[in-house]
C-alpha cells in the first residue's frame, strides 16, 4: 500500500514550504503535527503548506492548524495554505477556516501573500 | 410495491490505520445508493469523523475492540449507523465551541461532531450504559 502521507518541507530564504500529499486524517496527521511543531521550534513561523497534492482533510488534519496558529502569529508569523482542491476546500469552508486563514490558489501567491500581509490577526 | 433494503456491515479493528477503509467502504455504498458526488463527499467525511471519536474516544485506542459500520439503504435514504462497546458518552453534554475559542485555546480537537450534525440529514444516538453506543446518520438521496 501506498504511503498514505507524505510530506517534504522546503527552506526559501525565511519562509517554510511544506507540501503534503495524500490524505490527512487522525491516522496521519500526527506526523505533520510533529514536523510543524519542529518548524516552530527551529524558530521558522513563516509557513506555507501547499495542499495541491492532498486529496482528503478530516477535523484531525484541521485540527493541526488550528493549535498552532496562534502561538505562530504571536511571533508575527503566518500559515498560508495553497492549492486546495474542491473537496478539501470544502471541509475548510465548512468549518470556517476560510475566515481565519489566508486560502490561496498556488504557493507563488502564498509567497506574495507573506509579502503584502505577513501576518493577520486571530 | 414494497421498497428494496440493501444492507452492509463491516467490522474494524479500533486503529486510525483503518479509517481509510472505512472511508473506501462508505465511498462505495453511497456512490451504489445513487447519491451525488457532493454528498458522497459528505458521508466519508461524517463516517471518519465518527470512526476516528470511536477508536480514540470510546475505545482509547485499543486495538483488541471492534468498530462496526452497518449502512442500509433504501431507494429514498441511505442509513449508517456506527457502532461501538467502549465508553459512551452524552453528546447533548459536549458544549459546541466556536472556532475561535478552540484557537485561542490551542486545542486540536472539538470539530468532528459538529462537522457530523452539519454533513448529515438527521444524528441522533442510541446509548445502552456499559453495553453498546450507536451513532444513527442518515443522508436523503436526492433523485436528479
């Protein structure tokens, strides 16, 4: 079987880009848990998370999100997320998160995003 | 004429690792019983959502316990019902926080149930103490 999950986080000067793939759900998500919390850690709270190639989100994916976000922009840092497909966008809209983090189509405008507005408030 | 009743069952062991079959599993049921893509989309997200409370909530993690996801469906609804033996507990007492207030809390959790209510037709649930929890989800087929 196929690793459910994958996830590969590269460094642009200071921003984070992890891009995940799969799907992300409360068998997976601990593993993105464990690597945003080390972005954190290392002191990188400018994040993009592209989301081009993930296929399914549950509240354990959101979930993730949703805990570190505040302690992320406490450091005047940012989640932007990218590339979401209908489907996941969806689950995003369902529960509000459309309001609480930036949603862009692609990481350039993600990036874009972090140079306009670095970070927003919670 | 009476109306046909098709009926599912499948038996899990309580591990996140099967929620993806479990999600293949209702996928394939609700695409049989004529529903759309969109609410197709729907029950998989409400069913894992259910699963996953199951095995980490009333199970605990547990690998030796079972869930089970029966589905029945007819040619006007599309019946799951998600059961479990572990510790049940009253859903009317899990208070609804807002989005914000889970932010400013830093909790992961506190979604789910309200992702199932919203995804779903009708939720209501079906707890014997010390015996068995039953979570009823039906979604109404919408002929095109």
């Amino acid at each position: 079987m196929p690793n459910p999950f994958v996830l590969n986080t590269t460094n642009r000067e200071d921003l984070s880009i992890m891009s995940i793939e799969g799907y992300l759900d409360a068998h997976t998500a601990p593993q993105f848990e464990e690597k945003l919390q080390a972005e954190i850690e290392a002191g990188r709270t400018r994040i993009v998370v592209d989301c081009s190639k993930l296929s399914y989100i549950s509240s354990a994916g959101l979930g993730v999100f949703m805990s570190f976000i505040e302690e992320i922009r406490e450091h005047s840092g940012d989640i932007k997320i990218s590339g979401l497909a209908p489907k996941v966008r969806h689950t995003f809209e369902i529960l509000g998160f459309h309001d609480i983090f930036d949603l862009l189509d692609d990481v350039q405008a993600a990036v874009k995003r972090f140079e306009d507005k670095p970070t927003r408030e919670v | 004429m009476a109306m046909i009743e098709r009926k599912f069952s499948l038996h899990v062991p309580s591990s996140t690792e099967n929620l993806a079959l479990i999600r293949e599993y209702v996928t394939t049921i609700g695409a049989s019983a004529g529903l759309s893509d969109s609410d197709v989309a729907k029950l998989e997200l409400a069913v894992d959502e259910a699963c996953a409370n199951v095995i980490e909530h009333a199970y605990g993690h547990d690998l030796t316990k079972e869930v089970t996801v029966r589905a029945i469906f007819d040619e006007d609804t599309l019946s799951i019902i998600v059961e479990d033996t572990g510790r049940g507990f009253d859903p009317n007492s899990v208070k609804q926080e807002e989005l914000q207030e889970l932010i400013a809390k830093h909790k992961s959790g506190g979604l789910g149930l309200r992702l199932i209510q919203t995804l779903m037709d009708e939720v209501h649930y079906e707890i014997i103490p010390g015996q068995k929890n039953e979570l009823h989800m039906k979604k109404h087929i919408r002929k095109s």
